[in-house]
C-alpha cells in the first residue's frame, strides 16, 4: 500500500513539473502509545520537492520552507563547491541513501554542525 501511495504522488508531482528528490520516514515518539492504538498508528512520511514552472522556480530548504523566484530575476546560476547537495547527487542515489543524507543533515543541524 505505501508503495503505491508514494508511486502516486510523484505522478502528481511529474503531472506538476516537479521532481521528487527523495522520501524519509518521518521519527515518531509513540513510546505513550497501548498497544491497541499503536495497532492502529498510521506511518508519517516525508517528501522532499523542487521544480520550476511558469517562469517560476520553487526551492525547499532542508527544513522544508519553500522560496520561489523568478526565472527572470535569476542573474547568474553557479553551483558552489560547498553546497550540502551538489549538482547531480541526489539522481545518483536511492531512495535509502537519499533518505539516510537527509537525516544525517538533519542530525548535524540538531548539533549545531
């Protein structure tokens, strides 16, 4: 079922002109839970987005805050050397690996890193 669920919002996403970049499964704390509602407790996931359409580009940070800019306004596109997701990586990874980078990031700003 999640499978096809996931398999179905990239659809939307591609129907958008957006480019999935990658999922993680987003950490719950159910230690409160019985066992009765953890039968039940649902899964949360999370998925990370970009793309440009209409003249309009679209960024998500690693918290997930979009920006958008126009095309127009874009003076100069450069991709710098000591970006935390350089050009090309996340096409060369699974989805495992890409959801295990977003996580360690996300371990790192929790450290101050």
């Amino acid at each position: 079922v999640a499978a096809e669920a996931r398999r179905r919002i990239e659809a939307v996403f591609a129907e958008e002109g957006l480019t999935v970049v990658g999922w993680r499964d987003v950490p719950v704390d159910d230690s409160m839970l019985g066992s009765q509602a953890r039968s039940v407790e649902p899964s949360f996931h999370q998925v990370f987005v970009t793309g440009e359409a209409d003249g309009v580009i679209s960024m998500r940070n690693i918290a997930g805050q979009v920006s958008k800019i126009k095309r127009d306004d874009v003076k100069e596109e450069k991709h710098l050397p000591q970006s935390m997701m350089p050009a090309g990586l996340a096409a060369g990874l699974t989805v495992e690996e890409f959801t295990s980078l977003i996580e360690y990031l996300v371990t790192l700003k929790s450290i101050g890193g």
